[in-house]
C-alpha cells in the first residue's frame, strides 16, 4: 500500500482537513456523552447536512447554511428539552426529514447531497481546513475554560444549585461549540463519519481511561489513527471515505471489546479436592 | 465578625410534588454543626435538599447569607461510575484538599472511579465537599457504605473543617452525631 499518497498535493487538503475533524471530535465526543447527550452529535450533522443544502439551492455559502442551522438548533434544543436525548432525537428526524425532501426537489443539490451522505472527503477546499483550523483553536481553547465548569456541573449538580449558581450559560456555550464543530466536519467527513469520530472513540476511551485526561487523550489517538487508516485504505481502493471510516471505526470497537474481555477474563476455577 | 447565621429556616414546609416535611425552624451559625434527626421517611434529606435548591419550598423561609458558598453531598453518588474520572480529578473539582488526606487513603486519588468500593468512593464524595472552599458543606448520611476506620477518620475531619465552615448533616448514625458534638434539630413531617 502506498502510504505516502495522503501526501501528494490534490490529496493533502481534503487530508490536512479530515485529519483536524478527527482530533476534535473525539473531544466532543467525551463532553456529549458525559452529559449522555451523545445523540446531539447526530442531530448536529443532520441539521448542518440540512442547513448546508438549503444553503446552495438558495445559492448561499454551504458552510454558512450549515453552521446556521445547527447553530439555531443547539439554542433551540434549551427550549424543546433542557436535558436528555428526546430534543435531539426530534431535531436529527428533522433534519434528515428537510434534507430528504430538498435533495427530492431540487436535483441542483444532488452533488452536494452525495458528498453530505456519502462522505466524499476529497472534495473539500482551503474554505474547510482553514475554518476547521480556526475552530480547533478557539474551541481548544474555549474547551480548557469550560471542561471543568462541565465536569463539576455533571459530578455535583447540588453543589452548584445550592450557592445559587446556575450552569445554563456553560451549557449553551457548550451546545453551540457542538454545533459548530458537527458543522464544519459535517461539510467535511458527511454525516455518518462526523457522528462515528464522535460516538466511536469516546465509548472505547470511556471504557479503558483510568482518568480524564487519559481518556481524552485515548479518545483522539483512536479517532486520528482510525482516520489515517481509513483515508488510506478509500483513497488506495477507490471507496467512498465516509463508510470506510464507519466500517474502520466499527472494527476498532470490536477489537477494543475483544481486547477487554480478554484483559478481564475471569481465571478458571480449578475444582476443589476433596 | 459577622454574627448573622449563614442559613435561617423559618417554619418552612418542603417536598416535591406536596409538602413532605415541616413546618421547620432552625438556624446555623458560622463554625457550627447541625444535624438533622428524626425517624425514616421524616423529611430530613428533603429539607436538607430545600436548602440545597433541589427540592420545593411550600411556605415559610429559607434565608442564606448573600454571597454563601456551600457544597451539597448527595446520597447516593454511584451513578456516576460510568465516568472515566480519577480520584484525584474529582477533589481537584471542588478544590478539595488532597493533599490532607491520610496516606492509608492516598492510593485511592489514582484510581478510577470504577474501581473503588461504595465506602472508598462515598470517603472521597464527603472528602471533596467537605474540604472545598465553601462556607457551609451539606452532607447527607456521610457514613453511608463506610467502615468504622472510615468513620472514625470523617469524624478527626469534620472536626478539623468545623473551624473553617459550618457544617450542616443528616444522619441516621446517633453515635457519629453525638461524637461529633453537633446540635441536634429533630425533624418531624407536617
């Protein structure tokens, strides 16, 4: 396998690109589940899928539709359900729902639709990395503000609500962060890759982190290593990135289970003499 | 100094969906310990949880010191296993003191949350409220779960914090409460 390819000019963009969606998602990731809102990453895909269609029939910038969208999504999901899934759940149906019909009635978008659901990497432009560039930063940095306000919230809800102090703030910030980054990697990765470099690398880290920051750290590792591998491995065959990355990510869960249950696999009792 | 009481609770009548507890009077005073007292199922948590904002306050009132930190220890914190939090990461977020715990405890800070007993990881829920910077701790059946060794250090602590910040329990353990000479506010339902 020609493992230099990535490399070449016409790839290093789409790869450059690809390679940032797969170190901040994972770390998303870890702050939706720790809220057990993993579902959001979905919903915010499908808006951003939704928002970036309507956007070009309506010969807008896509990622401007995208992020509007999602954006208008995560300060509206406050108001439909202050917590939990069921906001999120109605939001992915609508968006998928919206983008369907559009896609149906407007063969204008069928190309950008393929790109959306299909997850053609490559055809992303210096518009996608510089924009997932700047919100690597401000998020990075927006997140080391905000990880312990999120954690403290999650771990002592009382202590918070018993010196009158309210998290509502920290979440919405939170929730539009989310938004964006799903956003941008939606007009990037398409739909199912974006919400598998959320959900995928953050059960394994839950799973094998013995703390925190290990478990931020295991989350990103799996997310980048799993999307090296499955550029590779699209850009060699000649395959769609977006299942490849699902597919690669779906074998590395499997193999993390199996290493797990072979990590804590129970001794044999020996029988007893008598 | 400031003599006003951190928290005064004039006749108040709390619960959830109806008044469960009260009608209840009792105020604490900076540097003082108050436990709440009474039989199963009389409202003690419930009101402990009316101070801390979680439950519903029917009539009468709760007044708090303007600008009161406190920290709230809720009874049953093992939900949250699922985690990938570590001992020490969960002091550092209320800014509990790690340092001072005793060193047969000090192996726990490097474990995952997962892996302690329900004693160890109820040890280090009181430890977090009970040494964060705050001016009033609640704690809700500190004893829950721990071990005579373990009790024994939550009463050298909380004597230590008393000092520092008022404390303010439920328990049902009448030798802990007594050991720690706190004043005794019996609870009763309405």
């Amino acid at each position: 396998m020609n493992w230099t390819a990535m490399f070449e000019p016409m790839f290093f963009m789409p790869f450059a690109t690809g390679l940032l969606v797969a170190a901040v998602l994972p770390i998303l990731g870890m702050y939706l589940r720790l809220r057990e809102e993993w579902l959001a990453a979905l919903a915010f895909a499908q808006l951003a899928a939704a928002g970036s269609l309507a956007a070009a029939i309506a010969g807008a910038p896509v990622l401007v539709g995208g992020l509007a969208l999602s954006g208008v999504a995560a300060a509206a999901k406050a108001w439909i359900a202050r917590n939990g899934n069921n906001g999120y759940a109605i939001l992915m149906v609508a968006g998928w729902g919206a983008s369907v019909l559009m896609l149906a009635n407007a063969p204008l978008a069928d190309h950008l639709g393929h790109a959306l659901f299909d997850g053609q990497l490559y055809f992303t432009d210096a518009h996608n990395l510089w924009s997932m560039a700047a919100f690597a930063l401000v998020g990075g940095l927006t997140m080391r503000w905000l990880s312990h306000k999120l954690l403290f919230e999650r771990m002592f809800p009382d202590f918070f609500r018993a010196s009158g102090l309210s998290a509502t703030r920290y979440h919405l910030l939170f929730d539009l962060l989310a938004a964006a980054g799903l956003a941008l990697a939606t007009a990037s990765v398409g739909v199912m890759a974006a919400f598998t470099l959320v959900f995928v690398p953050t059960m394994i880290a839950y799973q094998w982190g013995r703390s925190w920051r290990q478990s931020l750290a295991i989350a990103v590792v799996i997310g980048v290593v799993a999307y090296v591998v499955a550029f590779q491995i699209a850009l060699v065959q000649d395959q769609p990135f977006g299942p490849v990355l699902v597919v690669t990510m779906v074998s590395a869960a499997a193999g993390a289970w199996a290493l797990r249950k072979l990590a804590f696999r129970q001794p044999a009792r020996t029988p007893a003499k008598h | 100094m400031n003599d006003a009481p951190c928290i005064e609770l004039q006749r108040v009548e709390a619960g959830y969906e109806q008044p469960v507890v009260g009608p209840l009077s009792f105020a604490l005073g900076a540097g003082e310990i108050v436990a709440l007292w009474g039989p199963n199922g009389c409202g003690k948590t419930t009101a402990m949880n009316a101070i801390g904002g979680s439950a519903r306050v029917f009539s009468g009132t709760i007044r708090k010191r303007p600008g009161l930190r406190i920290s709230h220890q809720q009874q049953n914190p093992l939900s949250l296993r699922d985690i990938p939090l570590s001992g020490r990461e969960l002091l550092a977020l209320t800014g509990g003191d790690a340092a001072a715990l005793p060193s047969s405890l000090q192996p726990l800070l490097d474990r995952r949350l997962s892996e302690l007993s329900g004693g160890q990881l109820q040890l280090l829920q009181v430890w977090a409220c009970l040494t964060a910077p705050v001016d009033v701790a609640l704690l809700d059946e500190p004893t829950n779960n721990v071990d005579a060794e373990g009790i024994a250090l939550l009463e050298q602590v909380i004597d230590r914090e008393r000092r520092r910040r008022a404390i303010l329990l439920v328990s049902h353990d009448r030798r802990f409460v007594e050991a720690l000479g706190a004043r005794v506010v019996e609870v009763g339902a309405p």
